[in-house]
C-alpha cells in the first residue's frame, strides 16, 4: 500500500495559513471537501478533534498525522499542509509541527487505514525524507518525493 496512490497535488497545501491545531485540521479537512469523499465536514473535523484529546497526532520531528475512523468519510482521504511557522499540536518532542498528513476513513476501511498509517509512519522517521519535505516548492514535488521515498 502506498501513500502516492491516495495523496493527490490538488490536496497538498504548501503554505497553510492556519495558526492553531484546531485551524490547521479545518483548513485541510475543508479543501478535502472537493475529493467527493467527505460526506459530512464538521463530524470529520470533530471526530479528528476528538482522537487528538486521547493523545496529541504531533509524533515528533515537526511532523503531525491527525486521523480518524469516522462515517463522516467515504472510503479513504488524505492531505498533506506545510506550515513554516509551526502549529502546536503538542508534539512528543513539544517541537511545532511543520508538516501535517491527515487522514480519514470510513470504518469499513480498517485495514488501508491502517496499512497506509504504518507507510507513512516509515516514512516520516527517515530524516532525510523530512528534509527533502522541507525544500519541495509546490506539491507537485512533494508527491516525487514521496514517490522516490516508497522506493527506497
């Protein structure tokens, strides 16, 4: 399973204007709206809020990776926002969180939530994946360089 096959260019924001958790994850769930997935946008915000109460999604090396199981999403989502004044998110590592993916699923998708999780985890913890992250000027580079990082 692969990250490149569900993140898309027009989901992928390179410079979000939220300055909060709870902006960032409304801002990214708001333009996940025109995937045609999101059935119904504000119990997906909330129902993500509501996992990032059970521990923060900041896993630590300005990344964070708010998700949620919820039936406010058809099938699967994912995007991608670059924040280059940091969120708190509450991070592990109580650094600010530069980079978040935020997914979604329906229930139903149990097991490509959590397959497509564990990858973009493996991912997240090479640094050098991080970096290429932080010079990628436009989404379509940030989609490359997850692509050469799969193959790695």
């Amino acid at each position: 399973m692969r990250v490149s096959n569900y993140l898309k260019e027009k989901f992928c924001f390179m410079a979000l204007k939220a300055q909060n958790k709870d902006e960032a994850i409304r801002e990214i769930v708001s333009s996940l709206d025109l995937s045609g997935k999101v059935i119904d946008q504000e119990k997906f915000v909330n129902d993500i809020l509501e996992r990032e109460s059970l521990g923060s999604t900041g896993i630590g090396h300005n990344v964070a990776v708010p998700h949620a199981r919820t039936p406010a999403v058809k099938g699967f989502v994912i995007g991608f926002g670059r924040s280059g004044l940091g969120i708190d998110f509450k991070a592990l590592d109580e650094e600010k969180v530069n980079f978040i993916f935020l997914m979604g699923a329906d229930p139903s998708e149990l097991n490509l939530y959590l397959r497509i999780l564990a990858e973009l985890s493996k991912l997240l913890m090479n640094n050098s994946f991080r970096q290429a992250l932080i010079s990628a000027s436009c989404a379509k580079e940030v989609i490359a360089i997850i692509k050469k990082f799969e193959e790695i």
